[in-house]
C-alpha cells in the first residue's frame, strides 16, 4: 500500500477516535454549555475526518501557506484535568483534556514527522500536526477567555 495513503487512512482512524470521545464526553458534562463545547469539538473533529477522506480521494495536499505559526499558550503542558473516569465533567476540564488531547496528536505527527525519509510522508505528517496546532490553540484560547473572565 502507498505510504501516503497509510497515513491519511490512520490519520481518519485517528479523527474518528477523536470525535467519538468527545462525544462520549459530551454525555458526562455537568451543563448544556459544557455538552455544547465538547459536541462541537466532536463536530470539528468529524469535519476534519471528512477533509482527510478529501484528501485521501484526490491523493493530494490542500496548497497554499499552510504553515500556522503557533502560538503556544501551553496550556495544555501546565494543567492537570480531572481524570476522565470519574464523574461530571466541568468546562474546565473539558478544556484542558481536549488540549491536553490536541498536543498528544501534534507531538505524535510531527515525531512521525522526523522518523521518515521520504520527503512527501513528511510533509504530509507536518501538515496533519499543523491541524492539530491550529485545533489546540482554539480550545487554549477558550481556556484563556475563560480564566480571564474569571
């Protein structure tokens, strides 16, 4: 099988993982506002799915500048959320999981990312870490608003 379609086929699988546990996470939330925020990052999640399965259809990268400069609020490096186990689940902790959850997937393309030879499943991995910075950084900067509204 052709590399690039291995990593855009895992990268759905990885998609669709992710929309599933939002959604289940949607069902321990403690508000409707909560519920709405995770159901939403579950919806983007299924976009982003879809987006791949484009992708995987043409066997070709969107063009253009794709390179989103990051600006790390770290947020999802220094805040613990609540284990996913036990009980409700309240907006801040929704926040840090699933930007806790983002950072993961951006870590694990861009380390695939360095572990390849082949120009064309590098830059393929790099584009799919820039999808997941971009997909951290909202849910970061809710968590800013968030703690500044207070």
């Amino acid at each position: 099988m052709d590399r690039f379609i291995e990593v855009i086929e895992f990268a759905i699988q990885q998609e669709e993982s992710e929309a599933e546990f939002y959604e289940m996470l949607a069902t321990r939330a403690e508000s409707q506002a909560v519920r709405n925020v995770l159901l939403d990052h579950a919806k983007q999640e299924w976009e982003h799915k879809a987006r791949l399965q484009e992708i995987l259809a043409s066997h070709r990268l969107p063009g253009g500048g794709r390179r989103f400069r990051d600006p790390d609020l770290q947020i999802a490096d220094y805040t613990v959320a609540a284990p996913v186990a036990e009980g409700e689940l309240g907006y801040q902790d929704a926040l840090i999981l699933a930007a806790k959850r983002e950072k993961a997937a951006e870590r694990l393309y861009r380390d695939m990312a360095s572990q390849t030879d082949d120009p064309q499943t590098a830059n393929l991995f790099l584009f799919l870490a820039e999808q997941e910075a971009k997909h951290r950084h909202q849910i970061e900067r809710d968590y800013d608003d968030m703690q500044k509204e207070g």
